[in-house]
C-alpha cells in the first residue's frame, strides 16, 4: 500500500471513533468534509436517519477564508432548521487550519458545540 492509502486508512479510523462517539449524544451532528477543492458541512439527525442542511464553498472562496464562509451559513441554516446544539464531528480530520475555522465561524454564528 502507498503512503497515501495508509492516511486514508487513519484517516478513516479516527473518523469511525468520533462517529460512534458523536451518534451516541443525541444531539445532531455537524459533519465536515475536506476535499482537495473545497470544504462542506452537513447537519445530519442520525435518530430520524436525515440531512437536515448542508453547504460547501464550492463557487465561494478557498482555503481558511472559505471554511469561514460555511461555517457562517451552516449556522443561519441550522437556525432556519431549529437546531441550536450540535454535536461537532470532524471526520477524522485535525482540527487545524482550515477545519478550526469553520467551528469557530459556526460558533459565532450561534451554535453550541
């Protein structure tokens, strides 16, 4: 396997535990995902098995700056979904960068986490 399978592989791993962890809260979760293009954000009900929102930076801006602008619009959907409190699920991924803006931004933007 190459080096880049075996990240994914950890990758995966450490996503698996913070799911099981996440699901067990009772809260929704706000999953993120990480592309090399783009960042998106899901508020997913895992008792009712739905995707309540979700948004990416698809045609926005990139990097940090872009993390900020989902993290925003999560939130304002969130508000528009009722949901106050999630629980934060970041997939596996450090909570650096890009992943850190947007909880921080979703953070100001009114939800509990």
């Amino acid at each position: 396997m190459s080096t880049i399978d075996i990240k994914r592989q950890q990758r995966l791993a450490r996503a698996r535990r913070t799911h099981a962890k996440a699901k067990t809260s009772g809260r929704p979760r706000l999953v993120v995902y990480r592309s090399l293009k783009a960042i998106y954000a899901q508020i997913v009900d895992d008792t009712q098995n739905k995707v309540l929102c979700g948004t990416s930076n698809l045609k926005g801006k990139t990097g940090v700056a872009g993390a900020q602008e989902v993290g925003k619009a999560i939130a304002e959907m969130a508000k528009k979904s009722k949901v106050e409190e999630v629980t934060f699920d970041r997939n596996g991924y450090l909570y650096h960068g890009q992943i850190k803006a947007l909880a921080e931004a979703a953070r100001e933007g009114g939800l509990k986490f």
